[in-house]
C-alpha cells in the first residue's frame, strides 16, 4: 500500500484524515498520522484498518527521518515554522510535500533541489492560503482566455460563526486560532492600491476603514483590509492592475466594536503586565484608563472611548464581562493582546453544538472589447460540528485531493510552488464542489471607483 505521512492531528486535520481514509480502500493508501499526542493521533484515526496512529515528536530526528523515509508522500499539518526540516528530509529522502502554510524564505530557498529531484513541494494549498488562490485564478486566467484586461481585483475571506450559532452581540467566535484574531493587522500599515495609487492604513485606523459586502441569504459583511494585499501581484500575473485590495469579513459592527481594543492598547503584545497573574479583569481595563478620584471604570470607559449611554458599544463591552471584579487573569508575565484573549475566550468559544462558517468573496473588474465589466464570486460553508468544521473541511480537503493527485500523477510540476496553475486548480475545484465547497459567480455591473467618469 501507499504510505501517506500526516504530521500534525490538530483541528484542521480531522477532515483532510477522514477524506482520505474513505478513498483508502478504492486508492491503496494506508494512513501514518502522527502527533506529539498519541491519544490525539487514535481520536482522529478511529481504529481505522488503514491507519496507524504514531506519536512522534519531530524534534526527535531519528524518529521524524525514519517515519519520513518510510513514507510515498508527506503531508504537514504543522505551523508553518516547522516544516523547514521536515521538507529537508523530504529532499534526502525523495519525498513529495504537501502543506497548508505560506511559502516561507526557507521553504522557497529548496525550490532548486526539489526540482533537482522532480520533487513536488506544494504549499498554500488549504483556504486561506489555498482555495483563494485557486477560485481567483480560475476566473482571472478565463478572462485573460477571452483576450480581457484585469482592472480589479478584490478578495475577502472569513471565519465565522454560522448564523443558527451566532449568539452574542459580537456575532463572532473563535473558529481558529484565537492569537491570530487578537494581532490581526499589526505589523506594519496595511498596503494595496485603488486606482492606479498606492494606499496605507496605519493599524490605529485599520478597523475604522471597512468595506461592505451583501451576500445572497446571509446578508450583510464588513471587510478590513490584509496587512499587504501585493503579495501575490506579481505570482498572479496582475501587475499592471489598477486596483487590488485583500481583506478579512466580519459581521458588520464587528470592526468597530474591535477598535475599542485597539484605542486602549489591549492588543499589544510587545511589553508584559506587571501583577498580570492575580489581576482582575476590572483592574486589566483599568490599567489602560487614567487615574481618577471619583470616576467609576465604566465610567473612565465610557468617557476614554466616547460611548454614549444608548450605544450598543457598551452592551458589547459588557456581555465579555470586562468590569467583574472577581474574575481573574491567572496568567503570570502576560502581555494585553494574551489577556485580552484569555477573557475573549470566556466569551467567544464555540459551545459543543455550534457551527462555523466560512465566507470568501472575490470581485474581478476587466475590460473586454473596449467595455468595462465585473464578475463577483462568492462561496459560503457550513461547519458540520465541533470537529468537521466549515474551517476543517476547507483547510483540509484540498490538501487532501491534491495528495491524491500528486500520488497519482496528475499533478507534475517539480518544484516549492502554489496552487496557481490550471493543472492543479481544476480538478481541485471540481472535486470541492462535491463536498459543497461551491462558488456562485455573478456578472454585475462594473462600478469601479471613479463612478464621475461613467
């Protein structure tokens, strides 16, 4: 049989695992998943004939090299900072590769070895990196196809609660990676261009400058915009657009509520608090408040933040419990931004039957035969449960089907690359949508942002 190596049993390996335990059978693979937590590793693998659970700790080298070599083809569930290794096996060994992670300096600086060796190092193959580039590149590469220009191009994309599940004012939960909800847009201003001109939003302003988005049965979205939406000008061929813009969706009122952190300081993860371990939350937000000898801190809050008394605001401030004199932080030499998702965390966690969602919406403006036109994408997926998550299921099925593909052959291109050729995006694509992973595009009128000009 074929061994396929999973490294990393996490969230977003329970529907990449059960997708190819089903085709095990029909496709001759016999699964190795392997986790630090070897309880982890058999929850995921269920008994399974075809898999055997391994715990591995990848530190290890004799036991991370001898799993590797052992293997057809491996795939990394990892954060994306520890796969480098991993793939220098892969080198050594003759190994494929297949990752949801962005291409890193070190990842890329292999490319001439894997090609070297016909190797395959795919990367950036889950949703966001992953499905993005996929569904973008179908649309721009047909209109290049008819002989169009690209004009614009914008793309959104969201974890969300689903709406039989969204609860609370916020209408928002954590569905991945808390941490990387609460340094969302830090870094550096966030970068993209709008007609021809070269954009910035400093992070102080980044969840005050939001675009609206309808889509059809699930209403209205916001989106804020990615840290630098070039990245990928160039990779996908769009340098002489005029305007490209990336940014992530959120219920509408969500940013704005956000921005509170962000004003206070509650976000910042560069200094720790002093006493952070037998704090109270009341006295987290006070922290950020100045001294007064008769104020409340609601009403330093209210003040500070410029709530009036009849603002929804407020009642989201209120809902986290952010006033509870009682509560504490409990953890010692923390920074805000890892306070302030303790506390979200009360709040925000998924309960046992509760649902994601995942939004992505892509706008594509060109020109065809001297007319201006637009064409907008929009997919939405539902989360089955607490384990087959709307997040799992399009972080891990292309991952998966691309495995696949690679074993058997229809994927060819040697080399550190992403999922941005026909020969990899379309039979991905069609194979999602048996999996209800569907994108619905629309001709829409082409607005542009110079309507004056029309």
């Amino acid at each position: 049989m074929r061994n396929v190596l999973i490294i990393g049993a996490g969230r977003s390996a329970s529907s990449l695992i059960r997708y190819l335990l089903s085709k095990s059978n029909e496709e001759n693979l016999h699964l190795t998943v392997a986790d630090l937590s070897l309880d982890l590793a058999k929850a995921k693998t269920q008994n399974h004939p075809n898999a055997t659970p391994l715990a591995l700790n990848i530190f290890e080298t004799d036991e991370r090299r001898n799993a590797i070599e052992n293997a057809s083809i491996v795939i990394s569930m990892l954060p994306a900072h520890l796969h480098i290794e991993i793939a220098k096996d892969c080198i050594e060994f003759k190994k494929h590769l297949v990752t949801a992670s962005y291409i890193s300096d070190a990842m890329q600086a292999l490319d001439t070895d894997a090609k070297q060796n016909n190797l395959i190092f795919m990367n950036e193959i889950g949703l966001d990196p992953g499905i993005d580039h996929m569904s973008a590149m179908k649309v721009i590469d047909e209109i290049r196809a008819k002989g169009g220009k690209m004009l614009l191009f914008e793309s959104f994309c969201g974890g969300l609660v689903a709406p039989e599940s969204d609860n609370n004012l916020w209408n928002y939960k954590f569905t991945w990676a808390p941490r990387n909800v609460v340094l969302a847009g830090q870094g550096g201003a966030a970068k993209f261009i709008q007609e021809g001109t070269y954009k910035y939003i400093p992070y102080s302003a980044l969840f005050r400058r939001t675009e609206f988005l309808e889509v059809e049965g699930y209403g209205k979205f916001e989106a804020y915009s990615n840290r630098d939406s070039l990245k990928y000008r160039s990779i996908y061929g769009l340098d002489d657009i005029l305007t490209l813009y990336r940014g992530t969706i959120r219920r509408v009122g969500y940013s704005r509520a956000w921005n509170m952190f962000v004003q206070l300081g509650m976000t910042d993860d560069s200094y720790v608090i002093e006493g952070s371990e037998n704090m109270s939350y009341r006295q987290f937000i006070n922290s950020f408040l100045p001294y007064h000898p008769t104020d409340s801190v609601e009403i330093k809050t209210r003040l500070i933040l410029k709530i009036d008394q009849d603002d929804i605001m407020w009642d989201k401030l209120l809902e986290l419990d952010l006033f509870n004199p009682n509560k504490k932080v409990n953890l010692p030499n923390a920074t805000p931004a890892q306070i302030l998702e303790k506390i979200l965390t009360d709040s925000w966690a998924l309960e046992p039957d509760d649902k994601d969602m995942i939004v992505m919406y892509h706008k594509f403006g060109y020109e065809l035969n001297g007319e201006k036109k637009q064409i907008d994408s929009k997919m939405v997926c539902i989360g089955e449960d607490q384990t087959y998550t709307a997040m799992a299921k399009t972080v891990g099925l292309p991952v998966a089907i691309a495995t696949l593909l690679i074993l058997n052959g229809k994927i060819t291109t040697p080399g550190v690359q992403l999922p941005i050729k026909k020969e990899v995006y379309d039979p991905i694509l069609k194979e999602l949508e048996e999996y209800g992973v569907i994108f619905n595009e629309q001709k829409v009128p082409y607005f542009g942002y110079n309507p004056d000009l029309f």
